[in-house]
C-alpha cells in the first residue's frame, strides 16, 4: 500500500468513482472541484488506482470531517483507519482542536468505526439527508472528537 497523499485536481474522476461506489448520494464535479482547493483532501493509492480517501473542512480551531470512503473490495482491512489516522494528525497539525461529523442514523458501520475512533454523540439533525430508498429523509447523528484525546 502506497503512503497518504494530498489529492488534487486530478484525482477528480477517481474520487468521483470511489464516492459513487461507496455513498448513496455522491458529490458531482463542483463539489469535488470546490473540496479540492478548500478543504483538506487525502487519498491512499494501491495498484488498482484510489482505494480510500477522507475529506475535511477546517474552520479555526475544529474541523468536520466531509467524507471518507474505502473501496468496498478493501473495506474491514484497516484503509479507514489508517486515512482517518493521516487526516486526524494533519488537523490537528494545523490547529483543529476539535473534529465533528454527521452520519446517517442507519449506517450502523460507520457509526461503530466512528465511535471505536472516540468520537461521541452530540446531538441529531431530524430529516436531514434524503432516504437511501430515494423516497422520505433520514436523520443524521452528529458526532464530535477532541483531538488531544485521539
């Protein structure tokens, strides 16, 4: 496996790719386009090209984590803590004394990857992302971090 990097531009139809297989609802173009010049962007390669990325938005003193994906071939052997890991040291590097993120309530995986990474639930956000299904929405938990601790 291939060292954390920072993506760029052209890294877009790659992530594009690994978010559509990983997210119900993934960003288009723009989004990326606008994530890649803002936001801190990391990505692991291996030789099948992007195999897990993770995206945050630092404000001051706290970030939010965006996104975070793993190519499903790959998942459940440790690329997600290991980019998570990369980008927790990166902010807090650069002054984020806090990490917070919104996950759907149904991502049962995700909310325990969360939660063994120390984070804990602060809070809910009703209706907040539209359904999987495509019909109705669904709330979002809000999860926060202090960075010292992790």
């Amino acid at each position: 496996m291939k060292q954390v990097r920072q993506l760029d531009e052209r890294d877009i139809q790659a992530l594009m790719q690994l978010d559509a297989a990983t997210n119900s609802h993934p960003w288009v173009d723009s989004h990326w386009q606008h994530s890649l010049k803002a936001d801190i962007c990391l990505g692991i390669e291996d030789e099948n090209g992007l195999a897990a990325f993770a995206v945050a938005m630092k404000m001051v003193d706290e970030a939010e984590l965006l996104l975070i994906a793993v190519r499903p071939a790959l998942q459940g052997q440790g690329l997600g803590q290991n980019i998570f890991n990369a980008l927790v040291k990166k902010l807090h590097g650069a002054g984020a004394q806090s990490l917070f993120l919104e996950v759907r309530q149904s991502n049962h995986r995700a909310r325990d990857f969360y939660e063994n990474a120390g984070f804990a639930e602060t809070g809910i956000r009703p209706a907040y992302y539209p359904a999987a299904s495509g019909s109705g929405r669904e709330d979002a938990l809000i999860f926060a971090m202090m960075m010292d601790t992790h």
